[in-house]
C-alpha cells in the first residue's frame, strides 16, 4: 500500500508513520508534506496514492482546497484537532475523519474501514449521499439567536448580531452591543460557549468571547500569544492566550 501523508506538525506526521508501521510494515510512505502547495503538485505529478492521511490544517491553509486545484481519486483519513469539518470532509473522499492525538487502535479501525470497502465497494448513489447529507445538517444543534439583558430596571433583548463580545467581570457576565453598551446576563462563559453558534463566536480566554465581526486588527504578543484591536474597544488589552492561539487562527480561516 502507498500512502502519501500531508502533516504540518513533524511529531504528529512520525506519530502516524509509527502506526502505520505497527499496523503493516510493508506500507510505504511516499512523501510527508506540509502544505497545499506542495500536495497540489505532488498529486499532479504522480500517480494517486492507495491512501491519503491528511491534516486539515496545513502550513499554509486548509487542506480543503487542495481538492479545487486537482483531481483526487484517493480514500482519504483525515487527522485534525478539530471536529467542525466533518461534514466538510464527508464530502471529498473521506473514509475516516480521526481527532488528534491520533491514537492507534483508531488508525486501526480506520485502515479496517478501508480493506472493507475495497474488499466490497457500498453501492450508494449521489442521491442516497445527499439525503444523508441533509439529515447531518438537520441535526445540527439550534444556537441561541437572541438574549434577554437588564437595563437598569427595565429588560431588553439582543440579537447575536447586535453582540460583538461577551465578557467577564468577577462572577458577572457582560454583553457589550455593536453601539458600545454593556448589558448583565445570566449565562457564564462556559454555558455561553455551548449556546452560542462557534463559526460567530470564539473564546479567546478566561474571560472575553468575541464576535467575528468585532475583530479589528491583531498583533504578535510575547510568548506566542496574539494581542487583539476589537471594536468597540476594551478598557483593557484584549490577549488571546498562547495555549487557544492555533484555535483561534483556525476559527478565522475557516
């Protein structure tokens, strides 16, 4: 079996030569690249893989696009950090979509997975994967769309659109609106993250979830960590923490 790896991250890109070589040593490895540049050429000049491992994350962006450059007529696993794309790799070859670390009893059920399609190839028409498709994002959990938020004496409601950030102060949480007003609500943080939709929201730290929109500009910080410019401003620097940077830069190139 030829196997053809695209991992930007050395240790994970030994860590599945090592499975694949507990799981069958005669399994070559024709390459390990790092980005959708080098992949798009790899693919074009030769012949397609029996198998593709490959990180959504690339080097020098997401590994989705290598799929509108050229033809790829390989089964594909694919190995991420992240769980947001799995409908997005149903669609392009995948046969297994692995979540990081890679353990290997996983890549052994993946690599099972593809002996047995082989072995007996599904007979599933475009219709029948597009029904499934449409059930998968029917599925798709209802994110809040609005909030009720006390003003003074009086309650108003937000929608997600007039929210750019929500932050923490103490135990009270702040929704701060597009017109730089700050509102009480009674949510935490945490219970914030699971309500509201994560391709508009992002927690950046212990205490901010910001809004796509809001934003501005961002900056390279000490330690590895990213300052942020939001609009409207905060009274204080607005960091996000070294260990949610590469999260973070996903979210925004998606």
């Amino acid at each position: 079996m030829r196997v053809l790896i695209l991992e930007d991250e050395s240790l994970a890109a030994e860590r599945l030569q090592d499975h694949l070589r507990r799981y069958d040593a005669s399994i070559q490895v024709e390459q390990v690249l790092d980005t959708v540049e080098e992949g798009v050429q790899w693919l074009r000049s030769n012949p397609s893989p029996d198998l593709m491992l490959m990180d959504i994350h690339l080097a020098d962006g997401l590994s989705f696009s290598i799929f509108t450059q050229t033809f790829v007529n390989s089964p594909i696993i694919f190995t991420t950090a992240y769980d947001q794309y799995a409908l997005q790799a149903f669609k392009v070859n995948s046969i297994d979509y692995l979540l990081k670390p890679i353990s290997y009893q996983h890549l052994v059920e993946a690599m099972q997975k593809l002996r047995r399609i082989k072995a007996e190839p599904p007979m599933i028409s475009p219709q029948i994967i597009q029904q499934l498709i449409n059930i998968i994002q029917k599925q798709r959990p209802n994110y809040k769309s609005r909030f009720l938020v006390k003003f003074g004496d009086r309650l108003q409601y937000k929608t997600v659109e007039d929210v750019s950030y929500f932050y923490a102060d103490g135990k009270v949480v702040y929704l701060v609106s597009n017109e730089n007003k700050r509102f009480i609500v009674d949510y935490t943080l945490e219970e914030l993250e699971d309500l509201l939709d994560p391709t508009l929201f992002h927690r950046i730290n212990r205490k901010v979830i910001v809004h796509l929109q809001a934003v501005k500009d961002m900056r390279l910080y000490p330690n590895s960590r990213l300052s942020l410019s939001l609009r409207p401003s905060m009274d204080t620097e607005v960091v996000v923490s070294r260990d949610k940077v590469p999260a973070f830069k996903a979210w925004l190139d998606q």
